[in-house]
C-alpha cells in the first residue's frame, strides 16, 4: 500500500508540473522566450565547437562585455540595444582577430583589455546618466535574469533571422570551417582563403554573442559556449559528431534550464548554466567509466 501510495502521489506531481507548464505556454511571452531559448542554445552549441578547439574560449568574456557597453551608451541616448550592440560586437570580434594575427596584442591579453574597458564604460555611464531602470538594465543585460521572458514577436524574428545566418553559414561552409579549424596551413594550401573564413567566424561569434545575451546575459555567456562543446568532447572525437552533440546538448540544456526558471522563479541565466554545469558532469562521468 505504501509503494502504492508513492507512486500515486509521484503521479499527481508530475501531472501538476505539466499542468502548470500548459497553463504557461498560453501566453505568447512565454513561447517567445523558448522560441528564442532554441534559436540562441543551437547557434551557441555550433560556435563553441569551433572556439574551443581553436583555443578562443573566453573570447566570448571579452565580446559580451563589448556588447554590455554598446548596450549602456544605446540606453543612455534612447536607442534600441540590440540595434546598437550588433554592430559594435561583430566589429570588435574582427578588430579581435587581427590584433591577435599581427601579433600587436597577444590574444588573452587583447581580450582581458576589451573586457575590463567596455565593462568599465558601460557602467560608467549607467551611474554618470542614471534612470529609473538602470538597475534593471544592468542586472538583465549581465545576468540575463528576466529580458528573455520580456521579447516581442518582432525580437523574436531577428533572433530568428540571425539564428538562420548561422546555421546556413555552418551547414555550407561546413568542410572549409573543419579545415581552418583544425590546420590553417593546410587549409591555406589547399586553396582556401583562410582570412575570409576566419573573418566570418569572427562576425558569427559577435552575431551569436550579442544573442546570447538574452538568454544567460553578458557574465555567463561564456558557461553556454564552452560547457555543450566540451560535454560533447567527452563521448566523441569526430569533429561533425562533437558539433552535433553540442548542438542538441545547447538546446536540451536549455530548454531544462528555461522551464525550471519558469516553474520555480530562479534567474534564467544562472539555472541555464547550472544544468550545463551538471550535464558536463554527467558526460565526463560517463567518459571516465567507458574509459575503465
């Protein structure tokens, strides 16, 4: 009777949860919120394959706090942020790439630049020409806590549209990205032109950063690039099955992290990236064994 009673009582559980998940999904800002959760998590799960193996992890760090500043100078002057941070991000993201390529700035230190000072002006300018939501600006634009859940049908086409870019970009230039990836001299010799490419994937980083800011905000961006890559990195070594892994582990992990924000009102970002956190684990849990 008492196993009985468990199982009953679990069943009414799970059917309370799901019944308070249909309730949410009537309201558009919720399916907002994960039409634009997917569209983030996959472009997020492709790029952080490429950016792990070519060592730019924490670019990410760096070009989300150059985003953070674009967005406090476009609050500032009454712009639209995401309008005003787009370009600034993929600019930097190039600018980035080239200082590092002529060896003028060594990478890590480029990027530890770029972090400090954009981080810097932006919140000086918040504090210099404060308004009735700065606290609130800052705390959605660095932590993503709640600016998901507040999207339009038309934020959601641009995340749509950008999210498409991406994919497009992957899915036809998929054995030239492999090749700069892995050997640029090699990929130089065999006629490609490694500058273009290494160009794109720059402006696709910024374009990705930009969006993920939405999701995770500008603190944790770097927690939903890496973690999905080198989760999958655990069970795989082909380089098409890591990208798809990290793809579907981006969206899943996601998604999960989206709908325990949803149910038990804890800040988007940080639950997002708690659960990668835990899939990471799992995955490397599952490496270490196979390997014995």
């Amino acid at each position: 009777m008492m196993h009985l009673a468990f199982f009953f009582t679990s069943g009414t559980r799970v059917l309370s949860v799901f019944s308070t998940l249909r309730d949410y999904f009537a309201y558009d800002f919720v399916r907002n919120a994960l039409i634009a959760g997917v569209l983030i998590s996959l472009c997020a799960g492709l790029l952080g394959v490429v950016l792990v193996l070519k060592r730019y992890s924490m670019i990410g760090d760096g070009l989300s706090h150059v985003a953070f500043g674009a967005m406090a100078v476009a609050a500032v002057l009454g712009w639209a942020p995401m309008a005003a941070a787009l370009p600034v991000t993929v600019g930097a993201a190039i600018l980035l790439l080239l200082a590092s390529d002529r060896g003028h700035i060594k990478g890590d230190a480029a990027i530890a630049m770029l972090s400090a000072g954009a981080l810097s002006v932006g919140y000086l300018l918040l504090n210099l020409f404060p308004s009735a939501n700065t606290g609130k600006f800052s705390e959605e634009t660095l932590f993503g806590s709640t600016s998901l859940l507040t999207l339009s049908s038309s934020d959601v086409c641009i995340c749509l549209s950008l999210a498409v870019f991406v994919v497009v970009f992957f899915v036809f230039f998929y054995h030239r990205i492999f090749a700069v990836t892995f050997d640029e001299r090699f990929a130089q010799a065999g006629g490609i032109h490694v500058s273009v490419y290494r160009t794109l994937i720059a402006a696709v980083s910024g374009v990705v950063i930009v969006l993920a800011m939405k999701l995770v905000g500008a603190l944790l961006i770097s927690a939903l690039i890496i973690f999905p890559a080198l989760s999958a990195m655990r069970l795989f070594r082909n380089f098409r099955a890591v990208t798809i892994c990290s793809a579907v582990l981006s969206v899943a992990g996601s998604m999960l992290g989206l709908l325990l924000s949803i149910l038990f009102s804890t800040p988007i970002g940080a639950t997002v990236v708690v659960i990668h956190v835990i899939l990471f684990g799992i995955f490397s849990a599952v490496n270490a064994i196979r390997g014995k």
